[in-house]
C-alpha cells in the first residue's frame, strides 16, 4: 500500500488575496517499474529559478521524472519496500527507463539502484530506516535524519521488514562523475549530426560560378588565313 500524502497549496485569488488552492492527497504517484513498492509521489515543481508563483495550475500534474528540468527543483515523497520485495527480480533499466532516467544507472554497477542524477538533494527520513550506500561505504539513516546528496552515485537498501519514507527535494545542479559522462556524450551526439550537415551543406552559387569560371579554359582566337593577313 503506496503511503497517501496530503498536499496543501496556497496561492492568490483575483483580489490579490491569499487562498487555499488545493487540500487533499498528492495526486501524481507511481511505481517504479520492476520494483514493486517502490513509489515516487511528486508534490510540487519548479521550472526555473527564481520560481515562478502567478497562476493556480498544479505544477506536479505531469508524467513522473526522475530528474527536475533545469534551473527547477521537484518535492517528492519516496517510499521503498524491505529489499526482499523486489531486488532478486528487478529490471534495473525499466526500472529507470520509467521514470524517464534510463541514463542515470550505473549499467558497471552490479547493483540495480545505483544511479546518479544531476543535482543537489535534500534528504528527509519520515518513517523507517533505510541504509544510503555509496560507491566507498554507506550509513544507516533513521526518522529525523538528514542527507545531502551532492551528485554522487549512490543506491539505497532497507534491510528490515518495513518501508521507509522519506521527502526528497532534488534541485537542478553541474554535473559531476557518471552524470557529466553522460552529459558529454549526449553534446556530442548533438554535434556529431550537426557536422555532417554542414559537410553535406553545397557550396553557394557565387563560389560554384567563380569556380566554372576560373576552370573554363580561355577561348583560341581562329587563325586567319595567309591572304587575310595580305589585305
């Protein structure tokens, strides 16, 4: 049972006066494919930095991402089940291809959760205890704890028999380690197609024209004839 989240968002009427907009449970979950009971409920995004607070949409209403957009944050709450429920059977690429972060796992990392994104965390556990583990040790996290996860690879395993929860703000940041490989390789992806364009790309017609020009050879002026020459 995915854990429910009351959301509350304020906002403005046409006043200009402060209002309750929303008061009800999060609407935007989902189970990570592959890993059940794992789910992610996003409560709330920002686009860019400063945020932007005009308007009364529901800023969470839209497919789940692993990764806020740039210059964004996202709140979520993370619940994730004792690791006997789904780590012998899990599918560590639909997994992350579901939440729109295939690129973030570590394919040389035998564990299915070890990922890296590119931003900053701030981390909160609500309920249970879960162990953060990293590619050089881990630690055990307990209610009332805090993590700062700085975008480094890292994976996540609850060793008892009950869930844990925790709230997670990710905020966009400079990539580091796996994420910047990955950066790298999609600008050079980006510029490989770009190269062959401009290889493809004809010449422009005036330099096509000087260069008939310049290759057609000079016309011969005809002989004349001896008694032309006379007259």
């Amino acid at each position: 049972m995915v854990w429910k989240v009351r959301r509350v968002v304020t906002g403005h009427d046409k006043q200009g006066k402060s209002v309750f907009l929303t008061d009800g449970y999060a609407p935007n979950v989902m189970e990570m494919a592959s890993m059940p009971g794992l789910a992610l409920t996003d409560v709330w995004e920002t686009t860019g930095a400063p945020a932007d607070n005009h308007g009364i949409a529901d800023a969470a209403a839209r497919p789940v991402r692993l990764e806020p957009p740039k210059n964004g944050s996202i709140l979520r709450i993370v619940e994730f089940p004792p690791d006997s429920a789904w780590r012998d059977n899990a599918d560590a690429k639909a997994a992350f291809d579901s939440i729109g972060a295939g690129h973030a796992k570590d394919a040389a990392n035998a564990d299915p959760m070890m990922h890296t994104t590119a931003t900053v965390d701030y981390l909160i556990i609500l309920k249970g205890e879960i162990y953060a583990v990293l590619e050089n040790g881990e630690t055990l996290l307990k209610p009332g704890d805090i993590m700062i996860q700085r975008g480094t690879n890292h994976s996540w395993s609850v060793r008892g028999n009950e869930p844990c929860v925790l709230a997670a703000i990710l905020i966009d940041a400079k990539p580091l380690g796996l994420a910047a490989r990955v950066a790298a390789k999609k600008k050079a992806a980006k510029k490989a197609p770009a190269k062959k364009r401009a290889a493809k790309k004809p010449a422009p017609r005036k330099a096509v024209a000087k260069a008939k020009t310049a290759k057609k050879p000079a016309r011969k002026a005809p002989a004349r004839s001896k008694a032309a020459k006379h007259r």
